[in-house]
C-alpha cells in the first residue's frame, strides 16, 4: 500500500511540472492564451455573451456612465492643477494668490471626491455584473459538459476542456471586471488629452505626438520581447523539472541500467539552456532600463524645454504649460497601457468564441430530474418500477465516430432474458466492451436495433435507461470524498444503514469497519488510498446500492489477486441475482456458470452456448481460449 501510494506521488510530481510545461489549467498564463484577431464576425460572435448579463443590464449601463465620469475628471485634473501651479509664478498680492488657491483647491477637493464616488461604483456594478454573468457562463457550459456524448469525450483532451471552464472563463471574468473599463477610459484619456492639447497648443500638440507616442510604442516592443524572453526561461525550467520527475519516477530503471551519468548530462544540458536565456533576458531587461532612462527621460526634457522657450517667448501662458506637462504625462501612460488593454480584449474574444464552439455542440437528452419510467410497474426499488431486463441485438453494427472506416461489431444478434447472466469472451479487439457501451447508450449502432423489454432502447429517454443499469468496470474510478459518498453515488441521498447494507453485500463492510474513521474515510484522488480490491468492492457497493435490473461488469476481476478476486466474485454472484448480467472476461474461469456465453472473433459472433457446449467444440475459440489459460495457469 504504501509503495502504491509513493508511487503515485511521484506521478502526481510529475503532471504538477508537466502542466508547468504544456499550459494546463494549474498554470495557464494569461501571455499563453490564444488571441483572436478583432473583426466584425468575431466581436458578434463574442457580443453573444452580454445574453448572460440578463437582468443586471442596467447596472453594466449605469457602471458605464460612472466610468465616463471617472474618464471625464481624469480630463479635468490637469487642467485645475495647471491653474494651481501656474499661481507660482504669477505677480499679485498674496491675499488674492491665497484666495486662488484656495478656490482652485477646493475644486480639487471636489473632484478627487467626485472620482472616488464614481471609481467606487464603477468597480462594485462591474464586479456584480461580471460575477453574475461569468456563474452564468460557468453553468452553462458545465450543464453542457456533462450533457455530452461520449464521442465528444473520445476526440477531446480532459486539460484541453478544463481550460475552457476555468482558463477561458478567468480569462473573460478579468476583462469584463477590469480590462474593458481600463480600455476605454484610457482611449477617453487618449482622445480627450489630444483634443486638448490641440486646443492649448498646435505647436506643442505636432511636438508630442511627434515624439511620446512613438517613444510609447517603442517601450510596448521591448516588454514584448523581455516577456517572450521569460516564457522561454521558463520553459527551460520546465524542461529540467520534467527530467527531475521522469528520473524519480523511473529511479528504480535509472539504477537497473546504470544511467546516473547519462540523466546528469541530461540535466546539466538543460541547466546550461536556462543560463544562456536568462542571460539573453537580463541583456534585454538592461537595455530597457536603458532606453527608458535615456530616450523617454530625453523626450520628456525635450518636451519641457520647448514649453520653456514657448514662455520666455510669452506663446503659453504658465497654467497651460503645467495643464500640458500633465496632460503629456497621463497621455503617454495611456498610449503604453493601451496595448496590453487591446490584447487582452483579443485574448477574452478568443475565449468567448472557444467557450461558445462548446455551447454550441450538441448533446445528449438527458433529463436533469429523473422522471417515472415508462415500463409497467413490476416492483422493485426504483421508485416501485423497473424494467424486466429483457436485451435483445438485432443485426447490430457499428464503427467508433474517430475509426468510421474500421467496423468494430458485424451484424450482432443475441438476446438475454430477464435474470439471465451472458458472458462475451473473445481476444483483445473482439468489441466486448463496446457492447456494454451500445447497452449504456453511450453510443447508438450504424446499423441494427437494440431492444429491451420489447421496445426500441432509443425510444426511453436515455436517463430513464441508465437509471436502470449499472456498470461495474475494471479500472474503478471513485471520487475524491469519503468511502460513505462514493457508495452513495448509487443513489443519492441513501441513509447510512441503507449504504452499511450495500457495502456487506459487497463484502466491503469488514475492511471498512477496520478503518478508524470508518464509512468517514477519505478515500484520496481517484482512490488511491484504496487497494485494487478494495475499490472495487466500494464499486460494487455503489451497484448494489442503485439496485439496478441490467448490470454491467467489465472485466471487473481482471487485475486483482487470488484473494481479492474471490471476495469480489463472491460479492458479484450476490449482485447478480435476480438480474441480467452482461459479463465481460478474460479469466474464464469466472463465467462457467453463466447461462449463455457469447464468442466474439474481429467483430462477429463465432460461438455462442453454455460453458459445457462450447468446451465439447472440438476446434473451437472458446476451447483453445480455456485450453491456453489453463496451460499458462
């Protein structure tokens, strides 16, 4: 157990430095999402999202009114403490200079009051509508994530999605809280502070677009080039902590092969790389430093010794030299901050329209509130109904959508009655699974039709079909909770004694009891604190617990022990009772009692009968199958 769980340490390492590597959710940065380029199509596919701002529309427009406020008295700012410096070096009574002040300082007053009052609501209606739309989006596209058919599953990556819940949704809710507001009141700024500069001065308005903007500009280029300078640093760093995981992971391999020389070399490479780029950035960094010093620091002088000849000349008054200085100051600042505001409008259009292509796919008709089946009643503990469990495959064929070209099952036909058990053997690649996964509706044939208890399986709704089966696989996947909650899972809402029951028909009660905290046992990720036998156990609880009329097992004693697999077989016959059973194995000792078997060959029923009918067939796959088993046993 306690190998089993160091191992596993070393794999979780592991994919912690991979997602450091390949931008997985854990460690997107927002320099590494997509950018869409601004266009009609895309900004009115992107538009689709004010949908989910619903009722909280006039709060966005109010936030928007208290935004052009705070944009307006950024406007206005340096025009009063122009006014206020240029008192300095005005020539009248003190009494009078006080009284300017004083006036002019009020106005001040009034207006940082006006901007804090306006700055305040801006954030809290932008944050409310923002929050309220982004819980939205977040429910709507997990409500449509988990309505998908497990073809779309199959042809997407689990990292690749969860960056859409979480990165792309990050990504949207810190545009729309900050990233648009801070857009357009530094285009006001931008726009405002040129026209009046223009309107104070022509002369000086041609000098500073002249230089500051292109100054701007240059500062933007050089942040882009230092932050693809780091991304490359850590990049490398991630290079080198992949080879520090894969050797702890793989130690035992290292050592067996004598590769210690050969893994230093290997890191020692990498460390080397990440020297040499850090090197190349701090080279960029200090070049920066350097023309921000020298070149903007000149132009600003520039700009202020012509303000000053322009006086001596008497061409501008003192005030409207300080309201330009100012105005020059903010203009510049907005000019730097805009790009980055513009790219991370791109980067939100870019995720709304990825967030939207998931809204977009179809899925499947799950009902979210399980409705009464439509079979006739017959007992049972299933709201009082459940089907019979008669399954019958007429004619079926079927080919995965990614392998269309590759037909999986050929014209398949058999039937289980209710309460029967049928096994389906055959070689690796036969398609035993996939006709759990036809049963489950996980996927419908090309051809064919499925029938149970008489009618067409697509014609009951697909959660009133899965609500009476369930599937007992080989690879057990439990929930990161307690052994009480991944029992429940089977029916939400069970009692405690209801679950106690289900785990001792399970054969789960005794190793659980021995737990100090019992059903309250944290079983970790995936259940690892568990051993094999032991998940799969709570597996069958949970089965036994849904009390399901078809069940499914998918090679549910293949990887475990001699002992674990006797304690689980025992548990699967009392779970079988009284239900049709879909038995897929390898081991075939564990199915000779089952009351039909199905030989499957490439896709095609090649057998089918009763352990003793398929051992008398002379050359037959099933008996070489046991007659292989029994060899290497």
């Amino acid at each position: 157990m306690r190998q089993e769980y160091n191992s596993y340490l070393s794999v979780l390492f592991l994919n912690y430095i991979r997602t450091r590597k390949f931008n997985t959710p854990v460690a997107v940065k927002k320099e590494d999402i997509p950018k869409a380029k601004l266009t009609r199509q895309s900004l009115g596919k992107a538009g689709r999202i004010f949908k989910f701002i619903g009722p909280h529309k006039w709060k966005f427009i109010l936030g928007l009114l208290f935004l052009a406020g705070t944009g307006a008295v950024a406007l206005i700012f340096p025009k009063l403490m122009g006014d206020l410096m240029g008192l300095v070096g005005k020539e009248e009574p003190d009494e009078q200079l006080l009284a300017a002040a004083k006036k002019v300082g009020l106005q001040l007053l009034v207006l940082f009051s006006f901007q804090a009052v306006c700055s305040f609501f801006r954030v809290y209606l932008f944050v409310n509508v923002t929050e309220n739309m982004v819980a939205g989006i977040r429910r709507a596209t997990y409500d449509r994530l988990i309505r998908m058919p497990m073809s779309f599953f199959s042809s997407r990556q689990v990292s690749e999605l969860n960056s859409r819940v979480s990165a792309d949704i990050s990504q949207i809710q810190e545009t729309f809280t900050t990233g648009i507001a801070e857009f357009i009141r530094q285009s006001m700024i931008v726009i405002g502070g040129i026209t009046i500069i223009c309107i104070t001065s022509l002369n000086l308005a041609l000098v500073m677009l002249a230089i500051i903007p292109v100054l701007a500009l240059l500062a933007v280029f050089f942040g882009r080039k230092i932050r693809k300078i780091s991304r490359g640093v850590q990049d490398r760093v991630a290079d080198s902590n992949i080879i520090v995981g894969e050797t702890l992971q793989g130690i035992a391999n290292v050592k067996s092969f004598t590769n210690e020389q050969f893994e230093n070399a290997r890191y020692q490479g990498t460390t080397f790389d990440i020297v040499k780029q850090a090197i190349k950035g701090g080279l960029a960094r200090g070049s920066f430093f350097a023309f921000i010093l020298f070149f903007l620091g000149g132009g600003i002088v520039y700009l202020v010794y012509y303000v000053v000849i322009m006086k001596i000349h008497h061409d501008i008054q003192p005030e409207s030299m300080m309201t330009f200085l100012f105005l020059c100051v903010m203009v510049a600042a907005s000019i730097g901050g805009l790009p980055e505001q513009y790219a991370q409008i791109q980067r939100a259009v870019g995720a709304t329209e990825r967030v939207f292509d998931l809204l977009d796919e179809s899925v499947e008709d799950i009902e979210l509130q399980l409705q009464p089946p439509s079979v006739p009643p017959s007992g049972g503990s299933l709201g009082g109904k459940r089907f019979n469990g008669e399954v019958e495959f007429q004619n079926i064929s079927f080919s995965y959508p990614s392998r269309k070209d590759f037909q999986v099952l050929k014209n398949i036909s058999f039937k289980a009655k209710k309460g029967e058990t049928i096994a389906i053997v055959g070689p690796s690649g036969a398609g035993k699974s996939t006709i759990t996964n036809l049963i489950l509706r996980f996927y419908d044939p090309n051809a064919g039709t499925i029938i149970i208890d008489g009618k067409d399986a697509q014609e009951f709704s697909l959660t009133e079909l899965r609500s009476q089966m369930a599937i007992v696989p080989q690879d057990v996947l439990l929930f990161g909770g307690s052994i009480k909650d991944n029992i429940a899972y089977g029916k939400p809402g069970a009692s405690l004694e209801e679950i106690k029951r289900a785990a001792q028909k399970a054969n789960a009660l005794d190793f659980i009891e021995s737990f100090p905290e019992k059903f309250e046992t944290k079983v970790g990720e995936r259940g690892i604190q568990l051993s094999g036998g032991q998940r799969q156990r709570i597996a069958i609880a949970r089965a036994v617990l849904k009390d399901p009329s078809i069940l499914l097992l998918d090679e549910a004693t293949s990887s475990l022990d001699s002992e674990s697999e006797r304690l689980v077989q025992e548990a699967l016959e009392k779970l079988m009772e009284g239900r049709t059973s879909f038995v897929i194995a390898h081991r075939l000792s564990t199915i000779r009692k089952a009351d039909k078997i199905i030989v499957l060959e490439k896709g095609e029923v090649v057998e089918t009968g009763t352990h003793e009918e398929l051992i008398a067939i002379t050359d037959g796959l099933y008996r070489s199958l046991s007659k292989l088993q029994f060899e290497l046993n």
